[in-house]
C-alpha cells in the first residue's frame, strides 16, 4: 500500500486518462478527490471503483478554469479529506483548427482550462503542501507542447506552458518537499482521439511502437514520478516513442 494515509486530488477524473490514475492511486491505497466539468455518471463510477479498493473517493464538479470555483472546491476537499498530498492536472480539452479558422475563443477556452486550470489548482495546494514540507503535482502535458502540431496551436501552446510551470514550481517549491513534474502522453485511446480521423494505419506511421497507449500505462508513470523524491521538473514522454 504505497499510498495509504495520502490523499489525492486528480482533475479530469471522471473519465480517461484521469479515471485511470484515480483508480490507480485508489489501488495504492490513497483516498482520492475526483474533480470533473460535467459527466456526472462517469465521475461516479469513476468514485465506485476507487472505493471498491477500501479507500474514500468522492467526486467534485468543478471547472477548473474558474479560479474563486477552484478555491472554493479545494477547499471543501480541504475539509472534506484533512489534506492533499498528490495533484495530479490532467483535466484537458481540444479545439482543434488549422491558425486561420482558430477563433480567439477556441484559443482563450483551451488556455484557460489547459493552463490557467493548472495555476488554479495549484495555487490552491501548494501553500498547504509547502507548510506539510511534502507533497507532489504531476501536470499531464503532451507531446504537442513538445513538438507542436498542425491544428492545435491553442493545445500545443497550453501544453508546452504546462512544462514552464512545472519547472517553475519544480524551482519555487524544491526547497519545501514539495516536487512537480509532467508527464507528456503521446496518443492514448480515451473519448479525446477517438473524436480524430485516425485510422490504425495512421496511427502505426506516428507511433514507433505501433499503437495508442492504453490509460492505465500514462498512471503507470505517474506512479512511477511520484515514488521519488529526487525527481523533480521533468518531463516524462509516456508517448511509444512519438517525440523521438
Ligand atoms: P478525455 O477523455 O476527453 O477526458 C477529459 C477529462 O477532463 C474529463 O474528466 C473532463 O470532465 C475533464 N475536464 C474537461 N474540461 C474540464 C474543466 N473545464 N474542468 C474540469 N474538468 C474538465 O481526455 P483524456 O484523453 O483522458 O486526456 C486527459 C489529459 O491528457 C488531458 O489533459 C489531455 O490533454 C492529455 N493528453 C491526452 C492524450 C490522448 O491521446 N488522449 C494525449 C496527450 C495528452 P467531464 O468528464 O466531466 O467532461
């Protein structure tokens, strides 16, 4: 039990990716925190399978973009579970449109969630975590932010922010027991790519390893960052070799 007497905050936990890690820290032993925009069925199976592993889950609809709604959420989870000792910024959406059909919402909407989501959050955990001189964030960037891609200069440019303020916090709390790190996902098969085109030759030309992740591998290293304590302001391509 790796994680017992932890507490974990995981945004986009509803669903995906985030479901995944949700389920994963449960397993591990941690009491989880599931933040999601609206899906309020999935966020509830999401809790249902968390709690199956004994530990206490309980979901909170919040968007992140919306910093006093942040606030007040965390602290209500705060309250709720004693403290946060994990945040892991996973809630993402796409907007995906080649520069000259991107409209200033479509890039303001992606960056405020993508992004400012993360700043939100954080802001609200790291004060507690600097005090309890420990604690952990993982961002869920992306390979995007990393390389770029022809119709998500709105994504692309929230992910690589994503790894500025990862480092920049890496920097700022290091001194405080405090380590923060990204993982960068290449394609996983969740509800994000099956909404693309792509067919599974497509996928097999971009992907070395010749297919999507599953979920479960990007909580796979996830739980691998948050075994460290020597590890901090990295970015780890979880991404079958696609940033190579
Ligand atoms: P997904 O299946 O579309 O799920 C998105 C999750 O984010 C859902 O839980 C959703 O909540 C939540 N969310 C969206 N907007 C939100 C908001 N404003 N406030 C709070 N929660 C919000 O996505 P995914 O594929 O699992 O992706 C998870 C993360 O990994 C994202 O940051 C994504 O950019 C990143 N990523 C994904 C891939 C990929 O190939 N799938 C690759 C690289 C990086 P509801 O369920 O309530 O809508």
């Amino acid at each position: 039990m790796l994680l017992k007497g932890k507490t974990a905050v995981v945004t986009g936990g509803s669903r995906g990716i985030g479901a995944a890690i949700a389920v994963s820290f449960a397993e591990n032993g941690a009491d989880v925190a599931v933040v999601y925009a609206g899906a309020d069925e999935r966020a509830a199976e999401t809790v249902a399978k968390a709690k199956a592993f004994g530990v206490r889950a309980a979901a909170y609809k919040c968007d992140v973009a919306d910093f006093a709604l942040v606030e007040e959420t965390f602290r209500r989870i705060g309250e709720d579970f004693g403290h946060i000792d994990i945040l892991v910024n996973n809630a993402g959406v796409t907007r995906d449109k080649l520069l000259l059909q991107m409209t200033e919402e479509d890039f303001d909407r992606v960056l405020a969630v993508n992004l400012k989501g993360a700043f939100n959050t954080c802001k609200a955990v790291c004060r507690q975590m600097a005090r309890a001189k420990s604690g952990r964030i993982i961002n869920i960037s992306s390979v995007s932010g990393l390389m770029g891609n022809p119709g998500q200069a709105n994504y692309a440019a929230s992910k690589a922010g994503l790894i500025g303020l990862t480092k920049t916090l890496a920097k700022e709390y290091a001194s405080r027991g405090v380590t923060c790190n990204a993982v960068a996902p290449g394609f996983v098969a969740t509800d994000m790519t099956a909404a693309l085109p792509l067919t599974d030759e497509q996928i097999r030309a971009a992907v070395p390893l010749g297919r999507m992740a599953k979920p479960e591998e990007i909580a796979d290293a996830v739980a691998f960052l948050l075994q460290s304590d020597y590890i901090t302001g990295q970015v780890l391509c979880v991404d079958g070799g696609v940033a190579i």
